[in-house]
C-alpha cells in the first residue's frame, strides 16, 4: 500500500520557531507522483506552507494517531496553485465523498 492508498495521513508541519503542528488530513495521489490534500486557505497548516515547507508524513487515523509498524517520511509541501487544486478537488471528492 502506498501512501496515497491511505485513508488519513498525518501531516505534521512546523512553526518558525521549530514546534511540530501535526495535523490528519485526507490524501489523494496526483499524476505526476505527489500527493495532494485539501485545507482551507485560512487554516494554520496553510500559513505554514506559503513558502515550500519540510514537512512528515504517516499513516493514521482520523484521530491523527498514527498506524502501528510505520514511520514519519519526511517530505517537502507547498501551497497548489489555482490549477493544482482544480485536479486535487474531484480526487478528493471521489475518494471521500
């Protein structure tokens, strides 16, 4: 299973001053290989990722406790642009519904 197969993903971003913000999100493959989530433009993850963020990934649940046997996989993330999302939104709405 790859990551993109997952249901949750623990996205765990990182303020300026180094404190570890993880977060569960919801997680679809992209063509190109990447993954892609969904958040508002407001939240905290998002003001976190205005410039290309180092970031982990793992599996969880929806409670953001992660999955026994697995590791964080460190990653790098960056906010879509207007026609990234237009691809990440319907992956995300056939997958979740």
């Amino acid at each position: 299973m790859t990551l993109s197969d997952e249901k949750y993903l623990l996205l765990t971003t990182f303020k300026k001053d180094g404190t570890a913000v993880p977060s569960p999100v919801w997680v679809v493959g992209l063509d190109d290989g990447n993954l892609g989530f969904w958040t508002s433009s407001g939240s905290g993850k998002a003001k976190r990722l205005r410039q290309p963020a180092k970031v982990t990934v793992q599996p969880c649940d929806a409670r953001g406790r992660t999955k026994a046997s697995t590791a964080p996989a460190d990653a790098t993330a960056r906010m879509a642009t207007p026609a990234e999302l237009e691809t990440i939104r319907p992956k995300i709405v056939a997958k979740y519904g």
